[in-house]
C-alpha cells in the first residue's frame, strides 16, 4: 500500500509542470498565434490549388480548341476542294456525276462522306447523291441556296445552318458554291451536306473529364454541331448570344461560365476561324478540373489537423513539418501539370528539350514517328537541318524562333523528315517553352510530334484534282489561265512574244454518236498523248471541255513559229487513231493567236485564237487559221 501510495505523488509531480498556470497561459497564447497561422496557410494552399486546376484547364482547353480549330479548317478546305472541281465535272459530263461523287467518297477512305447535291438556277434539286429528286422539291427558299440564287456573279463558299434535309431526310450542315457556265451566266447550285456528328469526332480524341463538352457555332451564335458526355450531337441550330459569338470577340482566348445548354459550369477554350465565320469551342467542366486535385485537398486538411496536434505536443517542430508538408503538395502539382500535355496528346509522340544540356527526350511514339534511333539524343539546329527537308527548315525555325522570343504564346510547325529508309515523311510538330531563366532566356521546351504524311497526301491530290482535267490529266482551264497570265508577264518583262493556239476536233461528234461515249474518251486521252509529244517541255497543253484544247507557247522568236507548232498538231491529229473498237480518221480545226501582235492581254489572246479557229471551221476545217492583228 504505501508503494502504491509513492508511485502516485511520482507520477503527480512529473505531470504537475504540464499543468502548471504560467504553461498553460503560455501555451495558450502559443495556440492563438500558432493555430491560426497554420490554417491561414492551409485555406491559403486550398486557393493556390483551386487557381491551379483553373489555370492548367485553361490551357488545356486552349490548346485542344487550336488543335480543334485546326482539324476543322482541314475538313473544311477539302470540301470546298471537292465543291470547285465536282461543279465543273457537273458541267463538263453529268451523265458520269454520281460515278464522280463515289469516287470521291471511296478516295476519302470513309474519313469523310459527303452527300451532294446539285439544283438548277431557280434551285430546284435535279441531283442527289442519296435521295429521290423525281419529284420536284425546291430548295430556293433555303438560306445556303437562296445566297448563291442571289450572289450576282460572285464565287464564294456559304456555310448554312444545321437542317433537316428535304431531299435525304437527315440532319445535315450543308456547304454551297455556285455553278457557273462558260458564259457566265448561272447554271446553279451545288451543295455538299456532312452530318453534324463528322465535326464531334474529335471529342474521342480528348481527356477532359466525363463532362467535357466541345462545339463547332456559326457566326450569329448558331451551333453547328456540339457533343457532350454520351451524346454525340446536340443542340444543333440552337442560338448562342455573347462573347466569343459576337464580331470583334477576337481570334481566340479563354472564358469562364454555366452552360446554357445543360446547366453544366465549364472552363472553355475558344478559337475563331475567320475565313469561314466559324469558332470552335473545347470545355472542361470545372468540377472535372478541381477533382483531379480532390486528393490534395483531403491532404491538407488532415495536414493541418497533424500540424494543429504537433503544435500543441511539440511547438515549433511541427510547424516545420507543416510547411514542408505544402511545399511538398505544390512540387507534386507543378510536375502533374508539367506531364499534363503528354497525357492529352492522344495518338501523339511527347518530346522534352533542354536548352542547357542540348538533349532531347523523346516518347516510344515520338521515337518511332521520326525514326530516331534512340530515346535521348543530342540536339540542336545543325541536327536538325540534318534530317529535316531543305525546302522546309527556314519557315520551321523562324516560327521557333518567334515563340522562344516570345511573340508567339506557342510553337507549330510541318516539316518533312528523313527516314531511315530514306523516305520523307510530314510530321506536325507543336511545342511551348514551360521554363525560362532570368531576362526570359528559354531554359526547356516541351511539345508534341504527330504523322501527318497521309492527310497531306490527300490534301495534294484533292488540290491536283482541282487544277487537272480528270479524263486526260491535262492542266484544266484554271490552271491554264495562270500559267498564261505568267506567262504574259514574263513576256511583257523580257519584250519576247508568246502564242496561244486554240483547236477542237473535227469528226468527233460521230465518234461519239457511232462508238459511245467511251469510245470518245479513249480518243480524247490518245489526242492528249499526241500533241503532247509535239511540244516543248516549257509548252503547255490543257483541255477546256469537250473537245476543245487550247496550247501555250510562253516564248517564239517569231510568229511564224507559232504557225509552225500548230501545222505540227495538225498533222499530228490527222495521222489514224487506233482503238480496240476502231481505227478512227479526225483532223482539226486550229486558230494562231500573237502576243503583242493579236493581243496584250489573256481574255483578248483567247478570244482572237477561238476567233481565229472559226475562221479555220468556215474555211473548210482541217486547217489553221492565224489572227496576227488586234
């Protein structure tokens, strides 16, 4: 009992300090100071990771609306590609249209499909690609039609808004041109519709959370296509007021607002794309931003809850630990954001340079785009004009050297490489520099590689088909009306002289009437071929329709040699034309245009060679004719 009684007042005079009131006041006053201050800092850090989500989703939303805008401006191009050069094959051969319009969707390799439709000049559908136009259905009082009826000899492309077609029966955004004769008088319309969902497709490609939303919107606020979680249209023809939507918004930024469309608060990207009054738009829902950071968040309180119990059993060596502790949570969300790119660059290479070390660190995806045979390498310009295409390397590095300098907020670039097989392939490269050093000096880039080769590929032949003839492969009359107008300028420069020789076939019609049109086509590619082999290099022969061809001459000392040139076609043409189903007997009828000594302009040659070839037909055909005086 007494040994019990001993333990007790022990134990009593150890803990008495503890108790003891000047302690306990100063402890106190110790807390009041000390607790305060450390949840200060903790709602503090909560701030700092609330305007970190909202900045690093900024950024994000940015850089995917470029990327958007980018693969819409693509899409776009081509079928304003395909509308200029589907009106003249309407023109030229529409018994053959609806083959031309397959032909184009199985080039496209289903990445596009595109339903065409062709009305007259009053609007009323004649052609349709996928519905019946045996009944007569008017589309003059659409605002995509009605703006080409009413355009007064303008050419330009006019993008409608989302409807439900009256010939095919979906929903569809429709793209116009109009279609002009010879004579300039209109023909009528013609009208490409893609189905809202084509432009939503890039919404697979993005990581913004299960909220995310993007949307493509004509100028007055009128949304084109729009997808969210589980919807891959919506909202379609709807009306948006407000910036971005509104002239003078700028070409591109960032804004922050409650979706009128679901309710939903966003953090959005925005960019505009001018040319065809359109502007594109990538969300993120803020709730999506601020979860990634929801474990941070858990983490500091029960941090400070840590610290609070420290300060009150240790003092000053917990509060150590608490700051620590938030240094600790912003290292670990500055190098979640610094890998955030890589993480969103689905589908592309990840590359990482340092400006110090002159190495760059490439992804497996990145290593195998550019063939590179390791993952770190030494790099600097000098490398790279290595293995970048010569005719491309000065355009990439001045657009480099702009954002190192700062005066552009992000690096792009398409080039050619070199393959290790020797092939070139287009790559697309992006970048931003994340760390600069004092005076703004860049320390580290980081950015993205995607392959390009096959979209260019594409854009090459659509941009070919555009200024060929598709039965012979000459130069069509677009690209023949450049290549005169700079040839008269040289002329003009260099005081020389120039011809232009306009011919037709004679006896083709009854080639056409006797064998079939297909016969006639396989003449026409074999005249092709021959009077070819009469010219120059520097010549150029093109086919304006028919069987009209017209021939340029862009240098003759004299116009004697152009008379000279065009017996040699004629000649040519009457030699026999050997098919499968015939041997077949035409000649020609050619008409000589001089410059300076016809005319000193293209429409004025031209209109002197056509004259001139006329003077040939009532002379008795299988001849030529000359036109030597204005």
């Amino acid at each position: 009992m007494p040994h019990q009684i001993d333990t007790s007042l022990r134990f009593v005079r150890a803990a008495r300090p503890y108790f003891r009131r000047a302690v306990l006041l100063r402890l106190a006053l110790f807390l009041l100071v000390a607790l305060p201050v450390v949840w200060l800092l903790i709602a503090r850090a909560q701030v700092e990771l609330h305007a970190t989500a909202r900045d690093e989703s900024n950024r994000n939303v940015q850089n995917l609306a470029h990327a958007f805008a980018e693969e819409v401006r693509s899409t776009v191009t081509s079928i304003d590609l395909s509308l200029s050069q589907l009106r003249l094959s309407w023109l030229r051969n529409p018994d053959q249209f609806r083959a031309i319009v397959n032909e184009l969707n199985t080039h496209l390799q289903g990445h596009l499909l595109v339903n065409m439709i062709v009305t007259d000049d009053k609007g009323i559908a004649v052609f349709s690609s996928v519905g019946d136009v045996s009944r007569r259905i008017d589309l003059s009082d659409r605002a995509h039609v009605r703006a080409q009826l009413d355009a007064g000899g303008s050419d330009r492309l006019v993008i409608g808004r989302p409807l439900k077609g009256r010939v095919s029966g979906l929903w569809s955004v429709q793209f116009t041109r109009p279609i002009y004769r010879e004579d300039g008088s209109l023909a009528g319309v013609i009208i490409a519709a893609v189905a809202p969902s084509y432009f939503s497709r890039f919404y697979d490609t993005i990581d913004l959370g299960e909220n995310a939303s993007i949307a493509l919107v004509r100028d007055g606020g009128i949304v084109v296509a729009r997808t969210t979680r589980g919807e891959v249209t919506r909202d379609s023809g709807r009306t948006l007021s407000g910036a971005p939507y509104i002239p003078g918004s700028g070409p591109w930024g960032t804004f922050h607002r409650v979706s009128r469309m679901d309710g939903i608060e966003r953090y959005y990207g925005w960019r505009t794309l001018p040319e065809y009054g359109l502007v594109v738009t990538v969300g993120q829902a803020v709730a999506d931003a601020q979860a990634r950071y929801a474990g941070q968040r858990s983490l500091l309180v029960a941090t400070g809850c840590a610290v609070s119990l420290l300060l009150v059993l240790g003092g000053w060596a917990a509060f150590t630990a608490a700051d620590s502790r938030r240094h600790a949570v912003a290292a670990l969300a500055a190098a979640e954001m610094r890998w955030k790119l890589a993480l969103n660059a689905a589908g592309e290479g990840v590359w990482d340079y340092s400006f110090a070390s002159g190495m760059i660190t490439l992804s497996p995806s990145a290593r195998g785009i550019v063939d590179a045979s390791g993952s770190l390498l030494p790099f600097d310009r000098n490398a790279f004009r290595a293995m970048a295409h010569p005719e491309d390397v000065d355009a990439v590095l001045s657009g480099l050297d702009e954002h190192l300098h700062g005066v552009t907020a992000h690096y792009q670039g398409q080039y050619r490489t070199r393959l290790g097989n020797g092939n070139w392939r287009w790559i697309l490269a992006r970048g931003r520099v994340v760390e600069r050093g004092p005076g703004g000096r860049p320390l580290r880039i980081v950015g993205t590689v995607a392959d390009i080769d096959t979209r260019k590929l594409q854009e090459d032949e659509i941009r070919h088909q555009a200024y060929h003839d598709m039965l012979t492969g000459l130069p069509n009359r677009l690209l023949f009306g450049d290549r005169l107008a700079q040839a008269l300028l040289t002329a003009q420069r260099e005081k020389h002289k120039l011809a232009v020789i306009f011919f037709d076939l004679d006896k083709f019609k009854p080639v056409n009437d006797t064998y079939g049109h297909a016969v006639g086509d396989v003449l026409l590619q074999q005249v092709a071929t021959r009077v070819r082999g009469a010219l120059r290099a520097s010549d150029t022969l093109a086919r304006l329709g028919g069987d009209e061809f017209v021939v340029l001459l862009p240098r003759i000392a004299a116009a004697t040699d152009a008379r000279r040139v065009a017996e040699e076609i004629l000649a040519a043409l009457n030699r026999p034309f050997a098919l499968d189903a015939a041997t077949l007997h035409i000649s020609g009828s050619l008409g000589v245009a001089v410059y300076p000594d016809s005319a000193t302009d293209a429409e004025a040659l031209l209109h002197h060679a056509d004259l001139a070839m006329y003077e040939a037909k009532l002379g008795g055909r299988g001849r030529v004719a000359e036109r030597l005086v204005a």
